[in-house]
C-alpha cells in the first residue's frame, strides 16, 4: 500500500475509533488512539501481520480491539498508557518550556508594540497618547503591577519619566523599528529595576509581589509533597515485587491471584515512579537557580545603596546595569516561579492514573498476601546484586549491557540476540513497556507523522535513521591569502582615480584619545648655557679720581685774568 493511502487508512481508523468511544461517553485524544492503535497491532496475539494489507476484515477487527481496550476503564495498563501520553503531551524541559513561554509574552506584546513603534504623533495630544502607551508596554512587560492600577501607574511613570522624559519622544519617532524596540525593551528592564530597588528602600514596589519569599515557601512544600508520594510509590513497589516472588514458587497463590495483572499494575506505580523523578529533578534544579538569583538580587541592591548613598545626582553609567541586571534576575524568578506552578500541575493531573490500585489491590488484600514474604527495597536488591565489578560492561551493537552476576554475564555473551528479542516480544504484548524501557527505537512506526505533535513524535515514529557528517582540515598548510589582490578591473580603476584625486586634495588630520599616542611630538628646549670655573680671581683697587679745579677764568675787575688752580685729588693712601 502506498506511503499516503496508508497513512489515509490509519487517520479514517484513529476518526471511526474516536466517535465510536464518544458514542460510549469515553472522550479520548487523538493521539491516545494512536498509540493504542500501535499497541494492539504489535501485540502478536491479535495476529496483525506487518508485511501485509489490512483488508477491511481486519480494520473491523482492529477497531473493536482497541475499542476493548479504550473502554476498559479499570485495566491498569491502559491506565499506565493514559499517564505516559499526558506526561509526554504536557512535559517540556525547563530550556524549551522557558523558551516556549517568552515566544507567548512576545506575541502578546506585539499588538502593544506595532501600536508604538508605527506610531507617527506630531500633535501634543498624540504625544501625550504614545507615552500612556509606552507605560502600559512597560507594566505589561515586566508583570509587575496591573496598568489598571492607579497606584501602580503612578510609580511606573514617575520612573519612567525619571529615564525617558516626554520631551524624548521626538528623538523616539525618528529611530527605526527595530531600534524602538530594543529601546522599549531597555527602558522596561530599567524602569523595573528602579522599582526594585525602591520597593526594596521601602519608598515603592506597589503591585511587587517577594518572589524571592514566595518562592522560598512553595519550592519546599512543593518537594515535601512530591517525596512523600514518590515514598508511597516505592513502598508499594517493593511490595507488589514481594508478592510477585512469593507468587512464582507458589502454584496456588499464582492461580489465585492473576499475576498477569498484579505486574500491569507494577508497570504502572514504576511508570508513576518514574515521572516523579522527572518532576522532582527539575524542581530541585529551580531551588538551586533560585538560591543563587536570590544572593545575586541581594548583592546588587547593596551595590546600589552603596553607589547611591545620599547622593543627589548619579551617572547613569554607573546605575544603570545594575538596574538592568535587576530586572533579569527578577524575570528569571518569575520564569521559575511559573515552571514550579506548571510542575505542581503536572504532578497534581497524573495522580488520577493510579485509580485501578484501590480496586484490585485493597490493602487488605495486599496484607494477607505479603504473609511470609520478604519485602525488600531497591537498594537493598542493588546491595545483593552489586557483584564483583570485573564483571564489567558489555557492549554489543553499539549498546552497553551490565550485568548482577557472573552467570547472567555469561548467558547473554553467548546468545545476545535471544535476551534481547525476550525483552523485545514482552514490549509487544505489553506496550506500556515501549516508554517505561525506553524501547522506542525498536519498533516500527505505523501512525502519521506528519499528523503528530513534536512532543508525541517519540511514541509514534522512532528515530531510525540519522544525517551524520565528518570534518577535516580545510586550510593545513598556512593560508598565503594576498589581501591587496584585486581581480575587478573596475575596482583597481576605482582605486586609481581615488589615488589620483587625492593628489589634489588637502591632507587633514584628526586627533582622537586612540590616535595621540602615535602622534609625532617635539619639545623646546633652551640651549645649553657655556659655564666656567675659576680658581682664582682677579682684583683690582679703585684710584682717586683726579679733582682738579680752575679758578678766575671769568676774569675780574682787572683786565688781567688771574687763573687759580687747585688739585683737590685725594691721595692713594687714603682710600
């Protein structure tokens, strides 16, 4: 049959299936239906042969097994099979759900945001709109506070504006889309940390529920309960295996008591086992994401105060990150607090999945039972079955097997195939063990592909097949790349007639603070000055200065001129 007609066959099949259990009042997924479909062809009792087309005959017959097997509320097994795909169907990983989660705010937001960021106000009035618009775009965002809120409002604006006052917002309009975007995003993460901090400083905060408190409450509550139901499991594990082993030497009790059913309902309290663990793993990761943000959220708000103090004016180079850094751990502790509330959910809609226990397997019954049976826990098995460790690993088509004795070793190494098929043909007639043995690689898919979801992918088709690639050398020897080589003729000519206009021009330079130190620098300096020493020094004495005075050279009364000299020289002795 060809690969679409087939395809065709099994979506009318998993369609009839589905009206006829709604008929019934049993409303069951697609995807239930699927893997129930699955189950019943592969179990060889129902004599489906894989290699062959379903004839009509056969779809009949296909339909009212899994129909059978759909209504038979109280079966363990299907019981196991519900809890694996609603497990499957609702459990991501604390990466992709967080992912998954921000691409839902973001798509949220972006009616908010087109109305912002192709906003064209010029008219006070418009003006006035687009900042209320950015308030909410900021309150909504950050999740802290309803824009219904007076109060919150208030604080979200006087922040706001604080950082990007109203008079920015004709810088705002002529930045490209983009860029009005990132900006939203940077002022929500700042305006949120300003709240932080004053909710902190006790000056602020309305709406600003403790996470860091909240979450210090319900992480461990969360964890008791979970260990107390994972307890209960595991003690009704060690007791169902108890009985089983006391029920395979005794040929009576084995008749009464249906084992066949007693290990459905193992398989289920082990599956129930298992995605506790799951559940409580991830749990126990967001407590310690939560211990280290919370020390983190506390040692920024003390940088704070402590670069703030009583400080009037602050550089925003300085406030700003710490702000911004505020606002991430604060969002993180809100990413964990909706991953331990989808946990809690999760582990509270699996619960219902136990009910078949109560009603084959009272505890009176259990008790009269386990009379001279050794219950034992695991770790008490794993002690006893540790064995000597150079029994070693076994690896046999690129799979590891270990072993608890010596013997068991022995028999697999010599017929490995044999064990596996075992294990292989019990999955078959109990499907239930595909997802608790992780067994889905080895079988065939026989559901839609393209039909399922990716988190149902894994119950439906196996991955059988992979892309694989190798990677070499590609450069070995030292590259010997000529960075100036040009093959376009145009692009030499273009460089020639920029080489050649340069001729012409006037050379300028520019100092910049990277540029100065390569600057070339002089200094003035004076001369060297010639200086002398001398040993010793030539004097000399001061003589008289000749005074000497003439006298009656005007004449006189007389015709005859009378002259008078006089030396009035001081002598050399008396100086």
């Amino acid at each position: 049959m060809p690969p679409t007609q087939a395809e065709s066959v099994i979506r009318s099949i998993i369609r009839e299936i589905g009206q006829e259990c709604a008929a019934h009042g049993e409303i069951v997924s697609e995807t239930l239906i699927a893997f129930m479909v699955k189950a019943v062809v592969l179990d060889p009792s129902n004599g489906f042969n894989m290699d062959r087309t379903l004839m009509k005959s056969d779809v009949q017959n296909l339909v009212q097994l899994c129909m059978t097997r759909l209504l038979d509320t109280k079966n363990p097994s299907l019981d196991t099979i519900k809890m694996q795909v609603y497990f499957d169907m609702n459990y991501t990983n604390r990466v992709e759900f967080l992912e998954e989660h921000h691409r839902v705010l973001e798509s949220r937001l972006g009616s908010v945001t087109r109305e912002i960021t192709d906003n064209r106000a010029c008219a006070k009035e418009e003006l006035e709109s687009l900042y209320r618009k950015i308030i909410s775009y900021v309150l909504l965002r950050s999740g802290l506070g309803s824009p219904t809120d007076i109060k919150t409002v208030r604080e979200v604006t006087a922040a706001l504006q604080s950082v990007f006052p109203q008079a920015e917002l004709g810088t705002f309009l002529t930045l490209s889309k983009k860029d009005k975007e990132r900006q939203l995003k940077e002022l929500t993460m700042i305006v949120t940390g300003i709240r932080l901090f004053n909710r902190d400083c006790g000056k602020g905060g309305e709406g600003v529920d403790d996470l860091p408190a909240v979450l210090h409450v319900a992480i461990p509550a969360t964890m008791q309960h979970i260990d107390y139901q994972l307890e209960t499991a595991r003690s009704q594990v060690y007791r169902y295996t108890a009985i089983l082993e006391k029920a395979a030497n005794d040929p009576l009790m084995r008749a009464e008591l249906q084992p066949y059913m007693l290990k459905e309902a193992l398989y289920n309290i082990r599956q129930y086992e298992v995605f506790l663990q799951i559940i409580l793993s991830d749990i126990i990761t967001g407590a310690q994401e939560v211990e280290m943000m919370t020390k983190q959220l506390a040692a920024h708000l003390e940088q704070l105060k402590m670069t703030i103090k009583s400080k009037t004016a602050v550089p925003t180079s300085q406030v700003f990150p710490i702000f911004i850094a505020l606002s991430t751990l604060w969002t993180s502790l809100q990413d964990e607090t909706i991953v331990v509330g989808v946990l809690s959910n999760l582990f509270t809609h699996i619960q219902p999945f136990l009910g078949a226990h109560e009603l084959y397997f009272p505890e009176r019954v259990m008790q009269c039972h386990l009379n001279g049976a050794t219950v034992k826990t695991d770790v008490c098995r794993m002690k006893e079955h540790m064995g000597n460790p150079a029994i070693g690993i076994l690896k046999y088509k690129e799979k590891y097997y270990t072993f608890n004795s010596k013997d068991a070793a022995y028999s697999f190494a010599e017929n490995p195939e044999h064990y596996i098929d075992i294990v292989r043909e019990k999955a078959k007639k109990n499907a239930e063990l595909i997802q608790l043995l992780e067994l889905h690689q080895q079988f065939e898919t026989l559901i839609p592909y393209s039909q399922m979801r990716d988190a149902d992918k894994h119950y439906i088709k196996p991955i059988t097949k992979c892309e694989s690639s190798t990677q070499t050398d590609t450069h070995i020897l030292p590259p010997t790349i000529v960075r100036s080589y040009e093959w376009n003729e145009w692009e030499l000519r273009r460089k020639a007639i920029k080489l050649a206009n340069l001729r012409q021009k006037v050379t300028h330079s520019v100092q910049t603070d990277l540029s100065h130190l390569r600057r070339e620098n002089c200094s003035q300096v004076y001369p060297p000055k010639d200086t002398s020493t001398q040993s010793m020094r030539e004097d000399s004495t001061g003589v008289p200065r000749p005074q000497i005075y003439l006298a009656g050279l005007r004449g006189g009364k007389s015709r005859i001129t009378d002259e008078v000299k006089v030396n009035l020289t001081r002598d050399v002795d008396e100086t």
